[in-house]
C-alpha cells in the first residue's frame, strides 16, 4: 500500500460568479478520480501566517509551522548549499514599479549587490530571485527594488528518508530536505511553466518501483502561471498536469494499491497575481475505490459548503 500526494501549488482560486482555473480546466484524469473519491476543504496555511508555500507545504508534509519560515534557509537546502555554523542564508527577491524584475534588471541588480557585499556569496535561483549567504546580520538596507525575505523557524525534521518527494529545485525541495525526506530532482524540472512533468512522473513511478511507500510530487506550474497574471496558462498548465502526471500516478497507485491525494497548497489568482490563505479543496482517492456515478469535482465550489478539516492543527487529511 502507497500513498501518493500531488501537491498543484497555487492551483486553487478564491470563488467568485466567474468560474475558477480547476472549474475550467479540462482535467478528465483528476474528474474520474473525484467521481470515485472524496472531497473535503483544508486549511494549509497557519492563521496568521502568510499565504505561501513555505507555510502550506510543511503543513501539508504534517508540520504545520506556528511562525514564519525561514525562506533564505529552505532556499539554501533547495540548493544543497552547505553553510558554516556562523553563517545564513536569505532570499531575495528583485522588483521593478511592484512587479517581479525581468531579466537584464536581475542581472544589473545581481551585480550590483555582489560588488556591494564582497563579504557574502550570492548565487541566481529561477527568475525574480537570489540567494545570499554569509555572515550575520545582512549588511543590506530596505530598497524600493528589492526584498530581502526576513529569517524565521526551519522546518523540522519530522519525516524520515522513507518519505520521498519529488520537487524542482525550489521550496518544495528545500523544505522537504529540512524536514528529513528523500528528495528527488528530476532532469526537466524547472518549478515552472516550462517544467518537465513526464520525469516528475517517471521519478515518482521508480520512487514506487524502488519500495516508497509514501511519495509526493509537487507542481509549481499552475501558481507561476497565475503569478504571470497569465488565466490561459494557469488553465494549460492544470490541463497538462492532467494527462502527463496525474494519469501515471494514478496507474502507479492502482498497482501498487493505496491511497491517492491531490491538493493545492495554497490558492494563487490569475487575476491579481496574488495568493491567498483560503481553504483549498483536496481529494484522497483509493485504488481500490469503486467508480460510482458521483458527478462532483475537485473544484473550490464543490467544497465550499463542507465542514473545515484544519490542518494546521495536525490533524489527519486521511482517516
Ligand atoms: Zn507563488
């Protein structure tokens, strides 16, 4: 018996008249799963915490932070970079007029702060983003085109090596690693629109072919395509999730038997660019379940009227 958890970061949206990403895109894998399984809405973001993956992600992994994360340290276990005991690590991220930096600013921007921090090593992780290292404090004051993310808890380490997560080289990655799992990076893997999900598939099925029992599998996709304010590409991204990851996992757990969970870590709005901190709606299908005629959905609107599973207070998403 496996249990398997594909975690769409993002994916969710708040509801409104207007349908949502998961009502509109055509997902018939993710549909006949949710025929056959069951609903429930979550809470994966700690009250009074922000919405982001560093806070749902643990959550979801079973250790739901009680303060800020720490994102220049989950970003420095992404990486697998080795720190001294005096030294950190920290986020940063670049802007430019409030949206994420594009690529020639980033690389003026970098070069700036390396000349500007000779004392602190400074390495590019996708996009918008940097890391810094070094000795403390950061000598680096607030600027209008930068955001340094502020030091906070490292996610404990809960989990054992048995637990197998397969992530790009990002949050997912950083904090399963913290919190003890065996992390795979799969060749493709981008934690991004262009990502390669057939190697998240195919290192998810030797995951299971190798004895894991428990394996999760995160997307970045949809919530990067939502941060681009890009409604198409969020939907693209999910449709495509459907038919080249969902469809092999599912076949992966029918042979091996076992449970199949799929859930957002946190909503992202292809509107606004934002996330939010709502209950996300999550489906556990077993293998073993029969298919009745149940014609329900994994969709924010399908979910709006159950009762809160919270949790983050630690409780069980499968009873
Ligand atoms: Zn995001």
């Amino acid at each position: 018996m496996v249990a398997v958890t594909l975690i769409l970061d993002g994916a969710s949206e708040p509801l409104g008249p207007a349908p949502t990403s998961l009502e509109r895109a055509r997902m018939p894998v993710l549909d006949s799963l949710a025929r056959a399984g069951a609903l429930s809405r979550v809470r994966t973001v700690p009250l009074g915490l922000s919405a982001g993956s560093e806070h749902a992600i643990p959550t979801l992994l079973g250790w739901p932070p009680a303060a800020s994360v720490d994102r220049g340290i989950v970003e420095a276990a992404a990486q697998e970079l080795q720190l001294a005991e005096e030294e950190w690590a920290w986020r940063v991220d670049l802007r430019e007029g409030g949206e994420r930096a594009d690529e020639p600013t980033v690389e003026r921007v970098a070069a700036e702060l390396a000349a500007l921090l000779p004392g602190h090593a400074l390495r590019r992780l996708a996009g918008h983003r940097l890391l810094l290292s070094g000795p403390r404090p950061l000598p680096l004051r607030a600027r209008d085109d930068l955001w340094v993310w502020p030091e906070g808890a490292v996610p404990l380490r809960v989990l054992g090596p048995e637990t197998v997560v397969v992530a790009a080289r990002g949050a997912a990655a950083g904090i399963a690693r913290l919190m003890g799992a065996t992390v795979v990076v799969p060749e493709g893997a981008t934690g991004s629109l262009d990502t390669n999900l057939r190697s998240k598939a195919e290192a998810a099925r030797r995951a299971l072919g190798d004895g894991a029992e428990e394996v999760v599998v995160h997307v970045g996709a949809p919530d990067e395509a939502a941060h681009h304010r890009d409604p198409l590409g969020k939907i693209r991204a999910l449709e495509d999730i459907d038919c080249q990851l969902l469809a092999p996992l599912a076949e992966g757990v029918r042979a091996h038997g076992g449970t199949l969970t799929i859930c957002p870590d946190h909503g992202c709005d292809p509107r606004t660019g934002l996330h939010d901190d709502l209950p996300v709606p999550c489906l556990v299908w077993r293998a073993e379940a029969r298919q009745p005629a149940a014609s329900r959905r994994l969709t924010e609107r399908a979910v709006a009227e159950l009762e809160l599973v919270d949790l983050t207070r630690a409780q069980e998403l499968v009873a």
